[in-house]
C-alpha cells in the first residue's frame, strides 16, 4: 500500500508526527552509534520527502539530521519505500539533492514495492539495530509480523500510524476479516469481537487501542505508547501514533518527546494526545489506554500502594516504575516531595526541595 495522504500542504497533525519521529531519531540514533558500528532507519510508506508547499517531511528531515551528524553519517543506512511512483521519483530526487548527500558512508536505499503481508519476511533477519516508521494512510500492510519484525531485538524500536477512524469500522466488517486477522492476530480478534459488543464511543474506543496493545505485548513486545490525534473540528478521534519498544530507555525517551510535545491538563499533566489549534477550547479529554488516566493524586496512591513497606534509591524505583505510568521523571520526583511532606514516605538526608537519583526512599 502506498502514501496516499494528500501531499499539497502540511496539516499541524503531520507536522507533530514528524517532530515525535523526527526527535526520537535523533535520540535512538545517539545512543546506539556508540555501540554499534552499522543502525538503519526504515520508512515503508515514505511519501514525496517534500510537500508542494514547500515544506519538508520525515524522510528529507531524518536525512538532514544523519548528514550533519558526523557519527550518523558514517554508520546510519537510510531505507526508504515509496509504492507510488510519482512519489517515488520526487522522493529519490528531494533526497539525491541534499547537500552532503555524497558524504554518507552507506548511499540510501529506495525501493517502489507494496507493502504486502509478505514484507516482514524481508526484514526477519536483519542483524543490524533499526527505527521504522511505519505510516500507512489506512490499515493494508500493517500487521502484527510487520511490527514484531522490527521491534523483537533491544534497540530495535517501532512506530506506526494506527489509524482508529477506519479500523474501527472495519473490525466488524467481513470482507476486511483477513486484514483484522493480521492486525490482531486470531487470537485478539476474537476477544476483541466480545468486548466491543454493545459498546460505543469512548469505552469502544479503550477497548480497541488496548487489544491492540495486548497483542503487540503478547508478540514479546512489553512497552507502549499511544499518541492520540483528533479531527479537525470534532470530538472524534481520528488516529493514533503508537510506538513499541522491548527497552525501557527507549520507552522512557519517547515519553518525554510526547510528553513534551502533547497537550497538557489544568494541572500541566501531559495527556498525550495532539489537538488541532482551533478546536483546543472544545475538547474533552478522551481515554486512550488504561494506564493513561491516572490523576497526579491516584498515582501518588498508587505509589503508596505499590511500594508499601519497601526502600530503595530515587533512581531505581523511577527505572523499575516510570513504563507502568503516564507520568514522567520530574514527576515521579514531585510526587515523591508531597510524600515526603504528608510524611507517607521517608528519605535520608538530602538537600531541601531536592530529590536527587541517589536519595533513599522509604515508604511507611
């Protein structure tokens, strides 16, 4: 299946999509030079590169990025799929045409193929750590195989369009069964048929993102996180951003990037989603996955509760928790103060209103 977004103008949507894929990249890729000598970044639906306004998209941003980079330049291959073959050809020049292009180590790889239920086999034995990009315009081509094929080895991470308007009208649909079975595995169908029987709106809406997640997780694929996106001038959502990673680091990283990127609650709460500008004083915030609902209160509960009775340094029990909640590392700090100050927690001596990695935490 090929890119069939319209490429005239860049919509705020896309543009937030770039920037989460764009910074994660840089991100992922400074790390993992340091221990490798050869990462990839694959994009299978890679589109023009360059809108008709001018203005640049993921591929031509990510090859920017990998040339001015001299570590990237050496040790990251560029691998870009583009089925339609007008965007094939504007792509494969809008890249040729960069400045440094020449100096890449590895020359970046085109191909015009479709994305089939057959392409991860293509990709199963790659021995090398990569980020994909995976941005269908509907849901042909995306498939459990495709996700676990780029997201079963450490450093080796996944995100993909998840586009809930169309699939959620295709679940039930019989002539697309084989495209479900694929998305889902069996096994998840099937449950998910039951759970969404007389249910609408909202709680449909958990109920499919959440079976989505439970069959990535079941595919050896533990940490996710969903980007949610709603249309332009409506309650509804449109579609998600999703990405998959076995690597807490790696989940911990894209947590900030959409925590910082995201919309914010009254309480400067990031609730992970995008709203269009001219919609903001309208919206009503929507569930995504369960883990994503908590108030800063809950989770300063749910921290008594979990840790009841046990100790250990700041920095530990950040890295051992921070993947079971929506909240991020200054927070966990944050609610770590107001326990201290209700006196729920203990900690040894440390300098006033600070919560360093190494203070010992005690919880009563």
């Amino acid at each position: 299946m090929s890119s069939n977004f319209n490429f005239e103008e860049q919509k705020e949507q896309s543009a937030i999509k770039t920037e989460i894929v764009t910074k994660y990249f840089n991100a992922w890729a400074t790390i993992l030079v340091k221990h490798f000598q050869k990462i990839a970044y694959v994009d299978l639906f890679a589109g023009p590169g360059i809108y008709e306004d001018g203005n640049k998209s993921t591929p031509i941003i990510i090859t920017e990025k990998v040339i001015k980079n001299s570590e990237f330049a050496k040790k990251t291959l560029l691998y870009f799929n583009e089925m339609n073959p007008e965007y094939y050809q504007r792509l494969v020049t809008s890249v040729s045409q960069l400045d440094g292009i020449n100096s890449l180590t590895f020359s970046p790889i085109f191909h015009k193929k479709e994305v089939t239920y057959e392409t991860p086999k293509e990709f199963s034995n790659a021995k090398i750590p990569c980020f994909c990009f995976l941005d269908p315009s509907g849901y042909k081509g995306l498939s459990l195989n495709l996700i676990s094929a780029f997201g079963k080895d450490s450093g080796t991470d996944v995100i993909f369009f998840f586009n809930y308007n169309d699939i959620n009208r295709a679940i039930t649909n019989s002539k697309v069964l084989s495209e479900m079975l694929e998305l889902f595995g069996e096994k998840h169908y099937k449950l998910l048929l039951k759970k969404i029987q007389n249910q609408h709106g909202q709680n449909r809406e958990s109920i499919v993102v959440n079976e989505m997640a439970e069959a990535i997780r079941d595919i050896g694929i533990p940490h996710l996180l969903p980007f949610r996106f709603k249309f332009a001038g409506q309650e509804r959502t449109s579609h998600y951003l999703i990405f998959a990673s076995k690597n807490k680091t790696a989940f911990s990283i894209m947590k900030d990037i959409m925590y910082s990127i995201g919309e914010k609650d009254f309480n400067n709460i990031g609730k992970f989603e995008f709203i269009p500008s001219c919609d903001k004083e309208h919206f009503q915030q929507l569930s995504i996955i369960d883990l994503f609902t908590t108030t800063f209160e809950d989770f300063k509960r749910y921290l008594c509760e979990q840790y009841h009775g046990k100790s250990m340094s700041v920095k530990n029990l950040i890295e051992q928790d921070i993947t079971n909640t929506k909240f991020v590392r200054s927070q966990y700090k944050d609610a770590l103060k107001q326990l201290e100050a209700e006196g729920k927690i203990y900690c040894n001596s440390h300098k006033k209103n600070s919560m360093g990695d190494n203070v010992f935490v005690i919880f009563q």
